[in-house]
C-alpha cells in the first residue's frame, strides 16, 4: 500500500494542499490557492524542483481544488502514478464529539455541519474541502483531522467555564482548545529527541505562529490548554488579543456603541501584536525593536510576559516539568522571544544557554544549559505530516491491520 497522503487544509479564503510520504514527511508537493471567491486570486505550486505561482480565481473551495489537479497534471508530480493511498483533511472544530481522527462520511459531515455555530469561519471551508474531493476523488479513502482532537482529554475542572448550567449543557459552552495537530506532532518529537517515553514525561508546548497557544501535556495527553471555546483565549497573538477581561465587550457597547460583530472583529483581527504595534509579522516587528520603537518594544515585553504567565500556571498544572518546548515561526525562530519568556526562571530549573538559543538551526535541538533540570526545546512543527500520519492510521485501522 502507498505511503503518499493528499493533505487539504482549506481556510475560509485560501486552500493549502500538500502529498506528503506518511513514513518519512517528505512532501512530493505543495501549494497554496489564496483569495478564493474573489475576483484575483493566486496559486503557488511547489516541487523538489520547480516553483510556480500563477493568478487563479477560483470562486469556490472545489474550483480551487480543480486548480491544484490542473497543476499536478502540468508541473508534476504525476498523482496516478505516486498512487495516492488517502486524502487527510484538517478540520477545525470536532466539538465534544471527536476525540480522534475519523473516515469522512455522513454522520461525520452532519457533525461538522452542527457545529458550525462554533467556528463560523472555518468549519464551512473545512466542509467545502471535503466535499470538493470527495467529488474529485471519489475512489479514495478521505479522513478528518480534528484541531480539537488532542484536547479532548482535559479533566472537567480544566475545560469547564463557571457559567451558567444550560449554557454549558445545552449549548456546548466550554473550553475546547485548537492547534491540536501541532501540540501533538510536537510532543512525540519532543520525546523522541530526548530518547524518553512520551508516556513518562510532562511537558509545555509553546505554540508561536499567527496563532499562539500553549498546551499542558501529562504522559502524551493534553491537560490543560489556553485556547477556549474559540481560538481568541489565551496568549497574545499576531492580530488576537488573547485573554481580557470579559466585561470588555461590555464596557465598549456602552461606550463608544460598538456592535458585538465590530468589537469581535477588533478583538481577532487588529490587536494582538497589530494592536499594540502596528504590524503582526514578527520579522518586522523584531526590526522595529532594533529600531528603538517604543511600540514594539511594549509589544514584545506584553507578548514575551504573557507566554511566562502561561509557563507559571502550567508548571504548577503539571507539578513537575521536563521540558519546555517552543514550536511554529515565532517560536522556531525568534530567540529573543525564548530568552524574555524564561527569563528569571532559574529557581525553577529553567535555564537557557545563550549560544544554543542564539543558534540558527532547522532541526529540533536542545537550548537549556547543561545544569538546568527542566530540559528547553525547539521543536518544528509539521501539521500536514502529523494529519498524513493520522489518516493512515485511520485508513489501517479500517482494514484491519
Ligand atoms: P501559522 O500560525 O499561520 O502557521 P507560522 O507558524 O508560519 O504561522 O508563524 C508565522 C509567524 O512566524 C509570523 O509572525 C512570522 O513573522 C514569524 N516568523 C517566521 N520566521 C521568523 C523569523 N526568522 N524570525 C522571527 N519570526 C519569524
């Protein structure tokens, strides 16, 4: 049986796509469709050996899809003859109801269709991915990845919000957590570079891209999370806030008359780092500090401060802690980030070195200093991969080996 997995991670306005080799996470291509439904849009379409990008409109998911198909046929590779085994959706939101990855039929698209409501922007485009190559690919096996999945196994204390009784039981209000498929990857990773069980460690996953989030994990499950019932809660992001005080939505209707839809807005999409600095990527963010920039230095220290914060409670979530590991482009690549967020945490056996912090390296490596007793990380994250390997484990499992 093939290794090769088509991987589609539709968003609400672009669609990325990617054949990754499930036993080794080499990828046979990739690309992306961006400004899906308007009237310019773009597609980049990766190889080991050629790059192109093209204008695309596509005015749906299953047109963008289309796209993708005409490029394999044009740049390669030949999908017939990789003999793609399976195709690995992500999907956002699986509520309470999806603990693990599942074959896509329609129980499971009802299911994602309910719960909409909950994640308004991505479960549709989610939907319109699977459907788009349920129609293309109709003779392969095709399997849902949920971002929530992972989080599933939090204790009640730690994803029930104190609110009011029907809210929770009739209407799904609690804590679910994202990035799932990340906090997970990074976890066996993590273990594997420490040559430990998964099984015996504790450990905190810093998730910094566009998103953030950080995750408690106790023996390879996820106690704690600081996502929500939306992913808004927790760190500050590159345009979310993170956490506030709920009395803010409010507090700003009253006063300056904003509708929930203006202060929701605000809150995902021009705070955060934006918010406070004017800019979200952390490139340029972090030259802006080279620069003096009051701003971004404010943006930075709320940023770095807030990621301590996270790291206090989930020491004391977790008791003891092994590691420390920092993932995704912020947390991959920035050492100044790692080095403010841990810094005066030496009491606790958190230490970095400064020369493996300040290394520039692509692969998972140690940072913390020979004496410190919680081991530092940086782990790079491979969602597609992890959602590869998880479709196959399905597809397996359904064939009974
Ligand atoms: P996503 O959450 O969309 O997957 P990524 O994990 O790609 O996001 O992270 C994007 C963020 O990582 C951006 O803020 C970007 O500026 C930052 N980033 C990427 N490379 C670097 C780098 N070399 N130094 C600092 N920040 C970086």
């Amino acid at each position: 049986m093939s290794d090769q997995v088509l991987v589609i991670n539709a968003g609400s306005s672009s669609l990325k796509y990617s054949v990754v080799d499930e036993s080794t996470g080499a990828t046979a291509a990739t690309g992306l469709v961006e400004r899906i439904g308007e009237t310019e849009g773009s597609l980049v379409h990766r190889t080991p050996s050629v790059e192109t990008r093209v204008p695309c409109v596509a005015a749906t998911h299953a047109e963008a899809v289309g796209a993708a198909l005409a490029s394999f046929h044009q740049h390669g590779p030949d999908l017939e003859s990789l003999g793609l085994a399976a195709v690995g959706h992500r999907v956002v939101h699986g509520g309470s109801r999806y603990s693990e990855p599942a074959r896509v039929d329609d129980v499971l698209l009802a299911a994602v269709r309910d719960l909409v409501p909950l994640a308004p922007l991505h479960n549709p485009a989610n939907l319109s991915g699977i459907e788009a190559a349920l129609t293309l690919f109709p003779g392969l096996p095709q399997v849902a990845v949920f971002d929530t999945a992972f989080h599933q196994t939090l204790p009640p204390h730690a994803y029930t919000y104190a609110v009011p009784h029907e809210w929770r039981a009739q209407h799904g209000i609690r804590r679910y957590g994202f990035h799932g498929t990340s906090h997970a990857f990074v976890a066996g990773e993590a273990a594997r570079l420490l040559g430990r069980d998964l099984r015996e460690l504790n450990l905190i996953v810093l998730h910094l891209g566009n998103g953030c989030s950080a995750t408690a994990i106790s023996q390879g499950r996820s106690v704690d999370t600081s996502m929500g019932l939306t992913p808004l809660e927790g760190l500050v992001m590159g345009t979310r806030s993170g956490d506030v005080d709920p009395a803010l939505h409010a507090h700003l209707a009253r006063t300056l008359g904003l509708s929930l839809a203006q202060i929701d807005d605000t809150l995902n999409r021009r705070s955060g780092v934006k918010g406070i600095a004017g800019v979200n990527d952390f490139r340029e963010l972090e030259r802006r500090l080279a620069d003096g920039d009051e701003h971004a230095q404010l943006a930075f220290d709320v940023y770095c401060y807030r990621i301590r914060k996270y790291v206090g409670a989930y020491y004391a979530v977790l008791g003891r802690v092994d590691a420390i590991v920092f993932t995704a482009g912020v947390g991959e690549h920035s050492a100044a980030v790692r080095a403010e967020a841990l810094e005066g945490l030496d009491g606790w056996g958190i230490t970095l070195d400064p020369t493996r912090n300040a290394a520039s390296a692509h692969e998972a490596r140690v940072i913390s200093s020979e004496e410190a007793s919680v081991a530092v990380l940086v782990v790079p994250t491979d969602e597609e991969w992890h959602i590869a390997r998880e479709t196959m484990r399905v597809v397996r499992r359904a064939r009974g080996h």
